[in-house]
C-alpha cells in the first residue's frame, strides 16, 4: 500500500509538471475578478416578476458551474443580478449568462438578401456562393455563421445520430445547385410591368441563381417569394428589413407566430414558420467531434413530444420545394443555420454543424442544456474586483493553518512520543495529497480555491488528527489486555478502528455533500473542501497510516516498548511481554 500510495503521488506529480501547474487557482476573493450586473428588460417597461428573477438567478447558476467556474458568485440586487466570476478575461462567461439562448426549430418559407443593394446598382445577377460547404464561425461567434457573403451558404448539418437513429440526414449540399421551386426562377421569364429591372438602365433580371438567393430587383425584395401560407404581415415586415441595422438579437420571438429574421452575420434574411420544436423540448445537448471529418459539432437529443414534432417538421421539409425545404435553428433572433433536409429524420436525436471550434461549440450547447432565460438582459455596469483585500485575508489564514498544524504536531510528539512520528508523517502526506489536488483540479475542473475552501482544509486537520487517534488508542487498549506482541495489537486493533474510523468519515462526508447541494456561495466551498480531505483522510489512514505502524512494529524500539516510543510499560500500566491471555479474535 504504501508503494501504491507513493506512485499516485509521484504520478499526481508529474502530471502536475507535464501541465506546468504548480500553484492553485485562486477564487473572486482572493484573485479578484469582474463583477457584472444584468438589468432585465421587460417587452412593456415593468417590473419582472420575482419568480422570473429567480428562475433566471437559477439559470445563471448552472450555466455558470456548467462552464467550470467555480467561486462564482449570482444573486439579485433588487430588480437586477449581480454576477461575480473569479479571475480576469471572463467575457465569454458574461456573454453566455446573459443570453436568452430559447432555441427554436422554424421550416423557412423565405429567403432574400439581407440588405438592399445600394442606389444605382445594377440588379444583374445574385451572387454565386463559394463552393465550400462549411462556414467560417467567425471570431467571437457564439454559433457558425449561416454565411460569409452575400448570398446564404451551407452552414450547418442537422443530421440524427447514426449509433440511435434508424434513418435521415439533412446536409446542405443542395444550397449549392438550383432546384426546382419559389426560390429558382429564371431570367428568361417576362418582367412583370412596373418591375424596375424593365426600365432603361436598370439592367435586366437576374439569371438562375442558388435556391437559397432567390433573384431580387432594386426596387422589388418579394421578388421570388412565394407568398402562399405566409402571413401578410410577415410579409410586409420582409419587405422593408434590413439586416444591416437588425436590433431583433436577443429577441424573445413568440413561438406560435411566423418570425422574421437575419443570419447572424446580417448577409441574408427569413420568413420562418410558427416553432415546430422549440429548446424547452431538448433533452440534452452536448459537444462533440464527428469521427468522419473531425468537425466539431452539437449534439441534441429532444424529450416529450420533440422527438415527433422533430419528424413531423423534416417530413414536411423533405416534401417541400426550395427553399421551403430547409429548417432554420433561431437562436436569440438569429438564424444561426438553415440546413436543407434531404431525409425525414426520426429517433429524437439531431446535429449542429458547421465550422465550430472546440470553444463555441461547449458555448452553445451550455446554452442549450441549461435553458433559456425568462427575461432579457442588458448589462448596466461592469466592474473591476481588486484583490488587495483577499491576499491579506490569505496571509491570515495560512499563518492560522500553521498555527493549528504546529500544535497538532506538538500535542502529537508529547502524548504519543515515537507514535506521534506517524501522526506527524501522515499529516504531512495529507497536505501533499491535498495540495495536488487542489492544483489539479484547478488545471482541469475550473477550481478556484478561496477563503471558504481554506477555512475547511484548515478545519480538516482535526479531522484527520482524529482518525490516528482513534487507531493509536485502539492499539494502546489490545496492549493493555495483554496481546502477546505489538504486531498482534496492531492487526486486531486495526480490525475495530477502521470500523470507527469509517463511520466517523461517513458523517462528516454525508454532511458535506448535503451542505454542498443546499448551500451557495461560500457555504458550498467549505462543503467541498471538507468532502475533499475526508476521502484524502480515509485514503492515508489505510494506505501510509496503517502500514506504516506495522512497518514500525517490527523495530525493537517500539516492539520491547522503549520509554520513547509511547508504548511503554509504564504508559500501558503493563509490561508489554506479560500476556494475560490468549489474543482475542475480531
């Protein structure tokens, strides 16, 4: 055991050195940090409801645990939350808890450039789409960009999983070829009178263009658009969009109404249908790499009625005409991809794809697996947390750490006399343990170590204090009944300490986890750092502890009870070699 004890350390080690993590990560109060505070919008100007604050509160929460910061702090200020996320450069972790991030599944209906073409252009032909079927997402993006030009590219996949679902693929290939439908007509049909493209000097209509760019005169952006099914309104809001002044980001779209949008590079704009899935209907969502292209990806998995409805909506799709047969994901107002369906899809499971990194990808589907938010938000200030403060409070802890240590050790050295060698070793391979951990933790959990995680790694001292004191007395009583050698004493005595020693570590971690999951904030940190050294307290008491006293029983110092070696005639109120009686079983 002790070999083994010794290999995970000296592995912990090198892991350690191999990441060039030496140091923990320290927490808000002790790194300092961003302090940022969200104020809620409301579509008529009202106070929100306190059950939306809270369940926003909530929200904020797991998507902040979920992104591996721990120390983070969120909780309401009157009508606002205030954010506090420890270190510095956490942007990213602002912009994601402060999205409504409600996904929506919409069958688009139609489809036109995004902005009008500047006065006195000429409206000859649109333009031709790279031959690339992925996307650049785009430096700062939450989500791959539907496209990089002018006209919409193939963006995304949504494609079931092919280790659960039976059949159905939908690819964007068919955004690069003209197919038959409302999107593909061509220059040779007659110019309806009063079309601007008939005058002189307009140039004349445009030619075949993809399915997805329908041809568009100066004057005339329904040009293409098959207005059947669609809503007038919906209709009229097309017609005069410009994406390039879009403010509908973060719009809080109602999913029983035909939505208009833009991509979210503001390059193309949508007439979508009513949500057919919307994000309360995903399962999970998780990130990914796709074993065929090594793309980065994100994977859904939907609940309740979204498996059917899912089907429902890629039947109609497939059925469809262009660009009727493509499905847009709406995120926050934004048309982050409309991949065209090339197969019904069934089993509940779908995919995003596109040109995601391994950042935006875990972004978006932390987005989606934790909600959406209740409410809009704006942020009113951001504010820089110094630290000053947190380094003498450290300062102050770890002399108070010290202190403690040093009067264990001496209590230790006075009491048990060469039995307090082993109390002092072993406490000092708990804070080896205890100290890798931590750091590892931090270098691949998000671990950030603060004031309430110290607090309890401090008070974990007497923990583990008590656990070799249990199994010290317990051999110290075997003796006293007359063993007829230290060994025997120290296998039978061992028998029944690590009864105790295992039920009073079972509380402590019992009480630690429930504290953990009720607590917040500073409560749960000292929760964890206590969960944390009782099973570090358990794995030395068995694996150095207990082997190293047996290892010490075969030294004649401690086996003829020399005066030092706290087992002593005169400490055992009997000689060590005088048996009572036969040794007892356990």
């Amino acid at each position: 055991m002790l070999l083994l004890l010794l290999a995970i350390i000296l592995a912990m080690g090198g892991v350690m050195l191999l990441n060039k993590a030496y140091t923990p990560e320290y927490g808000l109060d002790l790194a300092g940090g961003t302090t940022v505070t969200l104020q809620p919008i409301t579509p008529n100007g009202s106070a929100p409801s306190q059950e939306s604050l809270d369940l926003a509160v909530n929200i904020i929460r797991e998507r902040v645990n979920g992104s591996g910061i721990s120390d983070a702090e969120v909780a309401k200020s009157g009508d606002n939350i205030v954010i506090s996320v420890p270190g510095v450069g956490q942007e990213e972790v602002v912009k994601l808890v402060g999205t409504t991030a409600e996904l929506r599944f919409r069958q688009v209906l139609a489809i036109g450039a995004g902005s009008p073409p500047p006065p006195g252009e000429l409206a000859t032909q649109a333009p031709t789409p790279s031959p690339s079927p992925t996307t650049s997402g785009g430096k700062g993006t939450r989500a791959p960009r539907p496209t990089d030009s002018a006209a919409p590219k193939p963006s995304a996949t949504a494609a079931p999983d092919t280790n659960t679902s039976p059949a159905g693929r939908a690819l964007s290939s068919g955004l690069l070829k003209p197919s038959p439908g409302a999107g593909s007509e061509s220059s040779t049909e007659p110019a309806q009178p009063g079309d601007q493209s008939s005058k002189p000097g307009n140039g004349s209509a445009a030619p075949t263009a993809p399915p997805t760019a329908p041809p568009t005169a100066a004057d005339d952006p329904m040009a293409g658009v098959d207005p059947t099914g669609i809503d007038p309104a919906a209709l009229k809001e097309f017609q005069t969009l410009d994406c390039a002044k879009q403010t509908n980001r973060g719009a809080q779209d109602a999913p029983d109404k035909q939505y208009v949008g833009c991509s979210t590079d503001g390059s193309t704009k949508f007439i979508l249908d009513k949500a057919a899935v919307t994000g309360t209907s995903i399962d999970s969502a998780s990130s990914g790499v796709d074993q065929t292209t090594g793309e980065w990806l994100v994977q859904l998995s939907f609940k309740g009625q979204g498996p059917d409805q899912w089907s429902k909506v890629t039947t109609t799709a497939f059925n469809s005409q262009a660009p009727r047969n493509q499905i847009a994901m709406v995120l926050d107002g934004m048309v982050i991809s409309a991949p065209v369906i090339q197969e019904p899809i069934t089993g509940g499971r779908a995919q995003i794809s596109g040109n995601f990194t391994q950042v935006s990808a875990d972004e978006l589907a932390n987005q989606l697996k934790y909600g959406a938010l209740p409410l809009k938000f704006e942020k009113s200030s951001i504010d820089e947390v110094s630290s000053t403060l947190g380094a003498d409070q450290l300062r102050g802890g770890l002399i108070a750490g010290a202190i403690g240590l040093l009067l264990v050790v001496i209590y230790s050295m006075l009491y048990y006399r060469g039995l307090g060698v082993v109390s002092v070793l072993s406490l000092l391979v708990a804070t080896i343990v205890t100290y890798q951990s931590v750091v590892l933790l931090g270098a691949f959990a998000g671990f950030r170590l603060s004031l309430p995680h110290i607090i309890g790694l401090i008070v974990s001292i007497g923990i583990t204090a008590d656990s070799f004191i249990v199994y010290f007395e317990r051999i110290r009583d075997e003796m006293k009944e007359g063993r007829r050698s230290l060994r025997t004493a120290i296998e039978v005595a061992w028998v029944r300490a690590r009864r105790t020693i295992l039920i009073a570590d079972a509380v402590m971690f019992i009480a630690a986890v429930v504290l953990y999951f009720l607590a917040v904030g500073g409560v749960a940190g000292f929760a964890f750092a206590m969960g944390l050294t009782t099973l570090i307290d358990i794995a030395v008491v068995f694996m150095f502890t207990k082997p190293f006293v047996a290892m010490l029983a075969r030294l004649k110092f401690f086996a003829k009870g020399h005066k030092l070696s706290g087992l002593d005639a005169e400490r055992m109120s009997e000689t060590v070699t005088a048996p009572k009686s036969a040794p007892q079983e356990a």
